[in-house]
C-alpha cells in the first residue's frame, strides 16, 4: 500500500470494500501495529499508536481477524475469558468488573445460557457470536473485524450484522469491517471505504460512495445501483459472452 489516507468516524459502521489482495486486511493490521508502517502514521484521537503500548492500545482497540480458532475443548466461558487479559496484568485474575464484563458480552451476543457449552457443539453462527462477546469482553470502543460474516449462510450473516448495528446504536461502539457483499455493506454500513491496489479509490456515506462508478473502477464491472423499499441495491450486470461450442463426450 502507499499514498493511502482515510479517517474512521466514531459511532459508525465503516465497511471496507475492494477486490481480494487490495489491502483491506493490511490496512487493518496497521492501524494494530501488526505489520510495519514504513511512511506516514497511525493516530487515534490524534496520538501516534506508536507512543501507546501495546496494554494502552488493546484497551482502547479490539480486533476479529479473519480466521479464529480454539481448541475444540473449550468452552465459550473459558473463550471469553480471554477477552480480558488483554486489560490485565500478566499474573492477575479476572476481577469483578471483568467477570461483570464476561456476563453482559454473553447477555449481549444472546448467548448468555451457554457459558459451559464446548465451542465445537455451537452452531456456525453461535461460534461468531462466541467470538465477538470474546472481543466485547475486552471492553475497547473501537472494533476492527476482518469478513464478520464470512462462511455464514444468509440468515447468519443478518443475524451478526444486526448484532453490530446494535453495538454501534445501543453500546456506542465505533465498527470497522471488512464486508465483501456489497448489498450487505449497502444495509448495514454507515460509511463505505472503497480500495483496490492498495489505494484508496473511494470514501464517504453510503449512499455518497456506493456507486457505478465507483464499483467499476474497484471491481471492473459494471453494476446497476437503486433504490428498492427505502434500501440501496446492487446488482451487477452480466458480461456478455461469446457463445461457445457445445462439448460433447462418446464412450
């Protein structure tokens, strides 16, 4: 990536969109300090993340990568636990505060009778929710999620995406993810971050930003954007192809 500059608004949901291999998870990452930043910096509320340790900027920023993984032993109790060691000290416990942290992740994700369930007994779309009360046990304001919804059939990916709706409108959190459904980022997001080859291409309000223009030169198709029942929809257009010859196989 280089020459890329783009500001989070708090309070919102951010979807960040673009082509496999444009920078989205990179970019994210960055803003962790889990990949160097070779020009430029990194601020929140205007400090360089590179004046906060690693403790400071855990409290304030948490993070679902792409790819999560636990032993299938493990219960989401013990799962969300580990939401708050990212606030403590090496060798404390959890306190009460964090054990009142832990119950309302679960009250919040709606998993709240499920704390002795072994993850590798949950549903695809209980296990996502286990993960995001695990970052909400951590307890920063701001959270960064690398493809929420992927592998999750369509009522799932509702079903989340409604979960951070809430985190934003009634928690107060500030959401930056990754999405790669353009209809859903259309329903969800509040602002659009566009990228393709590492630059950002495009970056404003939804309905400012998701546009034709703006998908063809991200994507390189053409789309038809409208409104349909007070939504944005996006609907690409099929490229047309020059028939082809029928193949036919003998024994």
């Amino acid at each position: 990536m280089s020459d890329l500059s783009v500001t989070f608004r708090r309070g919102v949901l951010t979807a960040l969109i673009g082509p496999n291999g444009c920078g989205k998870s990179t970019l994210l990452k960055a803003i962790l300090r889990l990949v160097d930043v070779s020009n430029g910096k990194v601020t929140l509320d205007g400090q360089d993340i590179e004046t906060l340790g690693r403790r400071d900027l855990a409290r304030r920023v948490a993070y679902l990568p792409q790819e999560s993984a636990c032993p299938d032993y493990m219960t989401l109790g013990e799962l969300v636990e580990l939401g708050g060691h990212a606030r403590r000290m090496l060798l404390g416990g959890p306190s009460d505060e964090d054990r009142r942290l832990f119950a309302d992740a679960l009250r919040i994700v709606g998993l709240e009778k499920m704390a002795h369930r072994q993850m590798n007994t949950l549903s695809g779309g209980q296990r996502q929710r286990a993960w995001i009360a695990m970052v909400l046990a951590q307890n920063a304001d701001i959270i960064l999620m690398d493809e929420p919804v992927n592998h999750l059939d369509v009522t799932y990916q509702y079903s989340v995406l409604e979960l951070i709706r809430d985190l934003i409108e009634t928690h107060g959190k500030t959401v930056v993810a990754v999405l790669h459904d353009l209809n859903l980022a259309a329903a969800f997001a509040d602002d659009v971050v566009m990228m393709a080859e590492g630059r950002i291409v495009s970056v404003g309000p939804v309905r400012e930003t998701l546009d034709e223009g703006n998908i063809r030169r991200v994507f390189g198709v053409d789309a038809d954007v409208f409104e349909r029942g007070g939504r944005l929809v996006c609907l690409p257009q099929r490229a047309e192809r020059t028939p082809s010859r029928h193949l036919s196989f003998h024994p």
